[in-house]
C-alpha cells in the first residue's frame, strides 16, 4: 500500500523511489496497477450541475403526484421505483468508491525513480462510471410513465403523463449535453479527474532487478547475512520534479529483503 499525497495541483502519478544502493540494477517490468477507493468533490464539477437541478425538479414533481396534488391514485399504476434508485445513485455519485486502473511505468533517466502517470487511466475509469450512471438515469426517466386501469383513472393517469412531459424532457436533455463532455479529452474528463481524491490505495509497481550487480555498496550489503532495501513510494498529485522528492515518512516504504 502507497500513501496518497493532499496536493491537488499538477498531475497524479506513482512514484517508487529506487534505493541508491540498487541504481543500475532496477527497472520497471510492466504497468502498474492502482486500486484506490476514490470519492469526488462536487463543488469542482460543473458539468452536472443542470443535471442535478433538473433531476430534483422531476423528483419535486413526482413527489408531488405521489401526494395526490392530481388526483386520486386509485387504480393509477406510476411505478417509480427505478427511477428512485437511478436518482439516489447521481446523488451518491460522490462516492465512486473501487477503482482499478493500470498505466504504463517509466524508469527515469537518473535511474532514481520507476513513474507512472495515472491522471488518463483516472479519468477514462471516472468518466466511464459517470456515463453509466447518467444513462441509465435517462433510461429511467424515459420509462417514467403512469397508466391507468378505469375511466378515471386513465384519465389521473393522462395528466400525470402531461404533467410531467416537459420536466422529464428538461432532465433528458441535460443528461445528453453531459454525455459528449465525458468523451476522451472532454472537460467532464479534466474536471473529474482534478475532483478525485483517493482514499485507501494499493499499488502494485513491477520492476525488474538485474544481476550482475553494478552497485559495489550493494554487494557489500549482500555479503552481510541479512539486508534491507527500502523502497520509498507515494501516489501524488503535484508539479514538482520528482528528482526533488526525497523525504518519505517510514510508512511510504516498501521493502526488499535478502537473506543468505
């Protein structure tokens, strides 16, 4: 497991720091694997906004044939249930919760650092969550329809129907102007991506340490019966050359053990 930086400037990358006692003999051997509980905070994404508001007025307004405000619901069949559920879960859409992406790994020129930049893989996952969820709200409110089963109430039935066209259309077509900005490159893409914070993370990192060794102060070390390498790393988000990260909490690290 990685510590997760607070930095919400620059871009999300893996960083695995390579013991200076292993330069010449590490290099990155696959892409890296990232699994990271994620929640969004929504007050740096916009794009939804029309979306919520249009989905609480239809709420607003279902709720209030719910209450009877056009009628009596005798023999009135308005089956809300799926749209309920699809609502909750765009109201909970702050809560992605388990991610799983991969991204290339790269050893860095000074052979300090193994480095993956996560922020793509991030917003192709986020995007492919939201996308879902805003369709099949679509879907729900599209099948959101009452009917009735006498000549009364056919007619409730009717005027909920009437009722409720041009909410339901408000929502439809918010959803639609939402879904091409999760296209790739899209700024739902940036937006999501800049609003993720990551909570528990597991990284997995695969190097490759070769042989024969390069490192004259690592041989010494082998000779010992027992070493231990340290392997700093940290998923952030930040500007600053890695090169310059060089002070890790003993938690940041993993570790490589040898013994005779």
């Amino acid at each position: 497991m990685l510590n997760v930086s607070t930095d919400r400037t620059g871009s999300k990358q893996v960083y695995l720091g390579v013991p200076s006692e292993m330069l010449g003999n590490v290099t990155s051997d696959g892409q890296t694997e990232v699994d990271s509980n994620v929640t969004l905070d929504l007050d740096n994404i916009s794009f939804l906004n029309t979306v919520f508001t249009t989905a609480q007025a239809l709420n607003g307004q279902v709720l209030n044939i719910l209450s009877g405000t056009l009628g009596n619901l005798t023999g009135v069949y308005f089956n809300v249930q799926d749209f309920n559920e699809k609502l909750e879960v765009l109201e909970n859409v702050e809560h992605i919760g388990n991610v799983n992406i991969d991204a290339d790994s790269e050893l860095a020129s000074s052979g300090k650092y193994i480095s993956s930049d996560i922020e793509d893989s991030l917003g192709i996952t986020l995007a492919a969550n939201v996308r879902k969820i805003l369709i099949d709200l679509k879907t729900a409110t599209t099948n959101l329809k009452a009917t009735g089963s006498g000549i009364t109430s056919n007619y409730v039935a009717g005027l909920i129907n009437t009722t409720l066209i041009p909410v339901k259309a408000a929502l439809v077509n918010a959803i639609d102007l939402a879904l091409p900005l999760l296209d790739n490159g899209g700024q739902a893409v940036d937006e999501l991506v800049d609003a993720s914070i990551s909570g528990d993370t597991n990284v997995v990192v695969p190097v490759k340490i070769t042989t024969p060794l390069a490192s004259p102060t690592l041989n010494n070390l082998l000779d010992s019966d027992t070493t231990d390498l340290k392997f700093p790393g940290v998923v952030i988000q930040t500007d600053t050359n890695l090169d310059k990260l060089v002070t890790f909490r003993e938690d940041y690290y993993s570790h490589i053990y040898y013994k005779k």
